[in-house]
C-alpha cells in the first residue's frame, strides 16, 4: 500500500472517469475508461453495463486480471490551455471481487459517487475490479516529467 | 490495415485526446493521455513535452514499443449523460519514427490539428509514435458492448 499525497488523492476523488489499462499474460495491452472510486487505499470499479454479445466474464479486462494482475490506471485532466495538463498515473494490482465486505464497501461508495448507479440499480450488482496502487507518478504542465 | 467506418473515423478526427496503453516485454501495462492525428491510414502521437529528468529514450511507452509494439488506443466520450458514452477502441501496433516522410507527414498534421504545437515549436520536432490499427470495436450507450 502507498501514501497518495493529499493533492493526489483530492485529484482522484474529484475525477468523474479513469483509465484503466491490463494486459493479457502474452502481453497484449487493453485500455477502457472507467468510473471509479478511491477510498484512500484501493481503487474500485465496477464491471458494469449491460453486456449482451459478451458475458461480464469474458470481458477483455477481466481475462487479463486473472492471467496478469499488473494495471496501470491514470486520471488526467485535458484542456486547450495546455499549461494546465496535468495526471496521477498509479501502477499496481488488480483483483476481481464478486461479494464480501470490501464488494459492498465499493458498491456504496460508486452509489455515491454516481447518482447514475443509484438510478441503474439493475447494474449495481456486478463484480468490482479491486487495485492497489503499488506506485504512483504525478505530472503537471509546467514541473518535470515524470512519465 | 483496416478501414474504419465512417462515424469511427469522424469521431477520431474530432477528438482532442486519446489514451494510449503499451506493455513491457513482461506484460506490466502502462497507459499515458495523448493527443494524435489520423489520416486515414496510420495514427500518429508526438514523443513531445521538454522531459527534464527523463529523456525522451528513456520514457516508459518508448521503452515498452521497443521491447513489444502492441498497443491498444482508446478514443472516447465521457459525459453525465450516460445515455450519450462512446468509445473507439482500436488494436494495433506501434513504432517509432524519428525521420522520414512519415516523421514530416506526422508533424505536419499534428501541427494543423494542434495550434498549441504550432506555438511551441521547440516541442515539434521530436519522435512520432506510428501506430497501424488491426482491429477496432466501437460501442455507444444502448447498443451492444463490444469489449
């Protein structure tokens, strides 16, 4: 587990969508945005929507957490004004968790996050990707490279 | 190669910013924000910014392309209105380019598409990122996932 700084971590909160890159065990990167929390220890998010063609199982992400648990996950902030980029990139594990104390935990915290999810109660009911950021690297337009 | 749709390629040329995901020889993921161009053909993202305590070698997406070139790049629209999200999510692979008539083609277009670039010329003449899409899923809200 690792410190955000609290700057980091009020960027985190305040971020409405993330994205979240995996890789299979071959090494085939795979990223999608996603709606997350962050409650000061790990990320959550939810496998949610509604899939049709392909079950919540076979989902390219969850395929690849269970063969290679490593993620990279960024929230950054883009505008024309380029002097005001700025990211938190984190790198750590992921983990699919389907019940349990910590699957309750996140579905509340996404409830409140999302009015869209207390509104979608239909898709409140999935798995959660659990990731522990296990480093973390912070750029802003202006300071050093990071990344 | 492959073709997009029409509606795929429209929305990539109006987008600002995609997020591009690579992987190390050993399957660690990485993903970085970018801003890129496309012509049809090829995207293109510039190895940009005035990295001062990392080279521009030494970047991470750099050194993944060099040891393993598939990547996955990610297009997509984000807003409240969850009836509205949108992605384009294309599979490909990856090199980089430092001179040539790809190199010029690249900034040129980069330079058309970004007025920022066109300001900050220190920054416009660095390596490109020649990425060649292999495939593509596409989803919007209210249609089939795909990914």
């Amino acid at each position: 587990m690792i410190t955000l700084a609290p700057e980091e971590a009020d960027f985190l909160r305040r971020a409405r969508i993330a994205h979240l890159a995996t890789a299979s065990a071959d090494g085939t990167p795979h990223v999608v945005p996603v709606c997350f929390v962050y409650d000061g220890r790990h990320l959550f998010t939810a496998i949610d929507g509604k899939p049709k063609r392909v079950p919540r199982g076979n989902l390219r992400r969850v395929r690849n957490l269970r063969e290679n648990p490593r993620v990279s996950l960024i929230v950054d902030h883009y505008e024309e004004e380029w002097s005001r980029l700025r990211y938190v990139l984190l790198a750590g594990r992921g983990e699919i968790v389907d019940a349990g104390p910590d699957w309750g935990h996140a579905w509340e915290l996404l409830r409140q996050k999302y009015p869209q999810y207390r509104a979608m109660r239909e898709v409140g009911s999935g798995p959660i990707i659990r990731i522990l950021p296990e480093r973390v690297a912070s750029w802003q337009a202006g300071r050093d490279w990071v990344s």
